[in-house]
C-alpha cells in the first residue's frame, strides 16, 4: 500500500478549482510534476529512523512505533515453499535447511519432478525432469527405482561435494570454540561466585582464597582469544595460479549452448562446471515464519500462523492499523520564498474516535522549508461509523471545524491545508510531529511521533 496515494496534480495555485486529470488525456499539462525520487511521507520510529507505515508496527504497551530493528524476532516453524511441508527445527537442521525431496532445475531453477519409465511390468525406473527446459537427470545417470530412493541419492551427490564436506569441517570447528567459550565463561562466573562468597562471608579468611586466581583466569582466557583469533587470521587460503594459456576461451568450436551461465555456476559453488552436462540438481531451500516481539517491553507484535497454506496472522499489530495514514491529497506547484496550501489527507484506522494533534518540529537539520501549522487539534470519526456523511457526530465535528484550515471531512478521515514556504533549491523536506489519542482493546492509547514529508523540489 501506497502512503502517497496519489498526488493529484494542477498547474494552477490551489485557490482555483480542481482539474481532475481524466485517463484519456495522453499529454499531461504543462506544469505537471512529475513524481520525483525520494519523495514520499515516512514515519519515525522510537529509534528516530524513518520509514514507509507498511514498515512499522505498533506496540500497544509501550504505545509507540516501532520498526524492524526494535524487534526481536523467533522462528516458530520452517516449511519447503514447493511442497509446503511444515519441517520440525531438528529435522530442519539436519537436512540443512533444504527440503529434503524437493529438487530445482540446475538450468533454470524451476522444480524438478518425479518422472517414472516402466522397464518391467512391476518396475520403474524414476529420474528428474524440468517442465520448463526439458532438462532430466538421465543424461548424468541419476536415476533409481523409487522416487525416495532418488531423492537420497541426490542428497548423497550433494554430501560429496568438497564445498558441503568442508562447509561441514568449520561448522564442526566453530561450534567446538563455542563450546570451549561457553565452558570458559561457566568457569569464570563460578571463579568470581565462589571469590565474591569468600570475600564477603569470611573477611579474615582472604589469605586461602588464591591471590591471584581472577586475574590468572582472566588473563589467561583473554591469551586463548587472541591465541584463536591469531590462528583464524594465520590461516591463508591459496593464492590464484596466474594461467598463461588461454586458447581454449578461442577455439571456434564452443557451443554457447551448452555453456554454464554465472547463476548456474554460483549454484554449483564449488565445482563451477563450464559445461551445462555436469550441473546437479540443488534442493529447495527451506523458508521461515517467524514472529516478532518488541524489544523494549518483548509483547508480542506479529504471530503467523503456523500452517503454510494459512497466509492470517494470529496476532498483528502493524502501525497501519493504529496510527493514522497521512496522505497527500493534493500537491500543487510550490514556489520558493511563497507559501502556499498543500492538502494533506489523515485517515482514522481504529474504530474508536481519534484526536490527532500536528505541531511543528524544528529539530530537524535537514528542514528546507518553513511550515505554519494552524491546526493544534482535531477528532477523526471512527473507521466502522454506522451513518454516513450526515450523522450528528460529522455534522457536529464540522460545526467546529475552521474553514480556513480544515478543507474537506469525511467519515473518518479529514483534509487538512498546511502551508508550506520552500526556502532554498533542494528537495522539500520538513517534520511534523504528529500526537494521536485513541481506544484500542489493551486500553487508552497517546502516542506521540515524527513524520518525515518529502515534497520533491521547488518550482522556479
Ligand atoms: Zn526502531
Ligand atoms: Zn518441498
Ligand atoms: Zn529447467
Ligand atoms: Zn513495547
């Protein structure tokens, strides 16, 4: 979803009536503004980053955005996005994250399936095939009798790849430090338990505690890290063979056919066949569901479902459905040193009435334009209001309304004018801070953030 909707766009200055731009006019007018890049409205989070609202979720406890690194994230299930098998994390982990029957096309990443060719009445021979390029694994002899026979084998030709073999080596190694580090720190937390005990329980005892066991221990630990790091660096890989010869790269005789491309090569990492015959069949990587939880206060933000054919979330709390959704309504030719009304559109999202407040913020270093905000404060109607535009609740919010700043209200959203005077030839840039009270079903809510316009460049 769009934050900027739509910037319906004029050549003349807003005073005058809107010329809305009909789908059949092929020529735009000639003082049209093009959509520039950058531009655009972005929230800030807690963090004071900003972001498209699609990107930001809502935490009701801490009642403040928060974007995607304020939250702490936990794979709850893995599952294979060609079959849609849910995987336990065991299984997961064993099978190195990859489905374990389901194939890719190693010419053109599409999946493989199971094809059988009857030799007897009673016995098939299966192989793969891709529907797509035709290509099958009978040309590199990868075939067997059933299709979960088939499957191990290819798992087994992936096993022998020296890439998987010594990918598995530093696995092995890293988990051994990690263990060794675990076992150190253990080690270390009961020295200093043990020393604090001594040290507080019996004073005149100090002597047999050993003098300078802490200190020892610590510096010894601190040898071993540098001991491993130093090892970790020691270790060099092979430098390149510089190769003279290259008159094979010439021979007229190539067929360009049957040349492995780049991506096929990267799947193949290790090999990197030249020839198209020697690629193998990669299995499908696997894909998570996780679900994120606020770092601040840990309530849980999103939960998915568990089932990879269910795309509902069992808990969702993304800011589009909490704070209100700013758009720019209508964006007409903004001179420079002039102020002139642009129309800013706030949509109410929660179905309880919402006061939003909109003051300056003058914070900002990167402002390049002066904004006069007139209005301090406003109700927006509820997102599911019953009555239409009529209802007692509208008409009496537009009793209260000041022409002068209010511009259009609706069911729950309202159109505001805010002036805006460019100072200088760069993109329009400004902040506002924006202050929103509602009801949600965790209680009271009173926000307060920053949102971040981005208007594109004056017009001389
Ligand atoms: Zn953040
Ligand atoms: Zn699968
Ligand atoms: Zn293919
Ligand atoms: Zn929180």
């Amino acid at each position: 979803m769009l934050v900027i909707e739509e910037f319906k766009l004029r050549s003349e200055m807003a005073t005058t009536p809107v010329q809305p731009t009909t789908p059949s006019q092929t020529n735009p007018p000639a003082k049209t503004r093009v959509r520039e890049p950058g531009m655009g409205i972005f929230y800030a989070c807690r963090c004071e980053n900003f972001f498209i609202i699609d990107q930001l979720y809502y935490c009701q406890s801490c009642q403040s955005t928060t974007c995607k690194f304020c939250t702490t994230q936990e794979i709850d299930s893995y599952y294979c996005p060609n079959c849609l098998e849910n995987m336990p994390s065991t299984e997961a982990m064993m099978y190195k994250n990859n489905c374990k029957k389901c194939f890719t096309c190693p010419c053109c990443f599409s999946g493989l399936i199971y094809q059988g060719i009857p030799i007897t009445a009673e016995k098939s021979d299966y192989y793969f095939s891709c529907g797509y390029c035709h290509w099958d694994s009978l040309e590199m002899g990868l075939k067997a009798d059933s299709p979960s026979a088939l499957a191990a084998k290819a798992i087994d030709i992936e096993k022998e790849d020296p890439s998987q073999k010594e990918l598995s080596k530093l696995i092995e190694k890293l988990q051994k430090d990690e263990r060794e580090r675990a076992k150190e720190r253990r080690q270390m937390g009961r020295l200093r338990r043990s020393s604090l005990l001594v040290r507080t329980a019996a004073p005149q005892n100090l002597q047999s505690v050993p003098p300078k066991s802490l200190d020892e221990l610590e510096k010894s630990l601190q040898a071993k890290e540098s001991a491993r790091n130093k090892a970790a660096v020691k270790k060099k890989t092979k430098p390149a063979v510089f190769v003279e010869n290259l008159d094979h790269l010439t021979k007229d005789n190539i067929d360009l056919n049957e040349i492995s491309n780049l991506s096929q090569r990267f799947q193949n990492l290790y090999s990197q066949p030249i020839t198209q015959k020697k690629l193998t069949p990669k299995r499908v990587h696997l894909l998570t569901r996780r679900s994120k939880h606020c770092s601040k206060c840990d309530k849980l933000m999103i939960k998915p479902d568990l089932n990879p054919n269910k795309i509902e979330f069992k808990r969702q709390h993304v800011a589009l459905m909490y704070v209100p959704r700013i758009s720019i309504s209508l964006l007409p030719p903004l001179p420079l040193n002039v102020e002139t009304p642009v129309l800013v559109k706030f949509w109410n999202p929660v179905h309880s009435l919402m006061s939003v407040t909109i003051s300056k913020f003058d914070k900002y270093p990167d402002a390049s334009a002066e904004i006069q905000v007139l209005l301090p404060s406003t109700f927006i109607s509820p997102r599911d209001h019953d009555d239409e535009d009529d209802s007692s609740e509208i008409k009496s919010l537009k009793a209260k309304d000041d022409a002068a700043v209010i511009s259009e209200r609706k069911t729950n959203w309202v159109i505001i004018k805010l002036p805006v005077k460019p100072l200088r030839i760069e993109q329009i840039k400004f902040v506002l801070q924006i202050g929103v009270k509602f009801k949600s079903t965790s209680g009271d809510q009173d926000t307060t953030f920053l949102v971040n316009f981005n208007l594109g460049t004056p017009t001389m």
